[in-house]
C-alpha cells in the first residue's frame, strides 16, 4: 500500500506517511481531498465531507500529526496544539517539516493526495 501523501497548501508542500490502521486506510480511499481551512492556536483543520466512522481516537497528537474526527468531519493537521476532544490520528508529516506550519500558520487551503 501506497502510504506517502502530499499536503499541499498552494505556497508550499509538505509530505506525509499515512499509518497502517483501519482509519488511515479508510482515509485514503477518499483521496484527493480539497479542505478549506480553519485555525485553531497550532492546528489547522477544515471538513472533509466523509464521515468515516470511529475506531480508536486518541487525546493527544504530537506535532506534525494528522488527524481525523467524525465531529465536523474535519481533517486536523497539528503542530503544537492539542485536541480540543479525542481524534483519529492517522499520519505524520515527515521529520520536523511540520515547522514550516509555525513560520507560516494562516493556510486557508489544502489539498491532500497521494504522493507519486
């Protein structure tokens, strides 16, 4: 399985490596993705417009994780926030790249796919 995907907010990218659980297969099966976002403190997040269920959300999410919730259907890219309520935590951006988010947080856009 492919696992690599790319975030891609128009003025930069980032890549990422989605896990090996039910949730993070279930993501990608919906890829691309285009997620107008919002931010909150050192998280952006935005709907996705698929409710893809439940299955073992977590409280807490390093920096640099991505994330689902069925509340909203949001996608939640963290570096440095945490949840306001527990969340699938599906991927993570590669290395500390997730820095980039700190220099430059006010994203209104991504759009998610696989990486080639």
């Amino acid at each position: 399985m492919q696992n690599r995907i790319e975030l891609n907010f128009g003025d930069f990218s980032l890549n990422a490596v989605l896990f090996e659980t039910g949730m993070a297969k279930k993501f990608k099966e919906h890829l691309p993705y285009e997620v107008h976002l919002m931010q909150w403190g050192n998280e952006l997040y935005g709907s996705m417009g698929k409710d893809l269920g439940e299955e073992n959300p977590v409280p807490k999410i390093p920096p640099g994780g991505i994330a689902y919730t069925r509340q909203g259907n949001y996608v939640c890219i963290f570096f440095g926030q945490t949840p306001a309520w527990e969340v699938e935590h599906v991927g993570q951006i590669e290395g500390d790249k997730w820095k980039k988010l700190l220099e430059q947080p006010a994203q209104k856009l991504v759009t998610i796919r696989l990486k080639d």
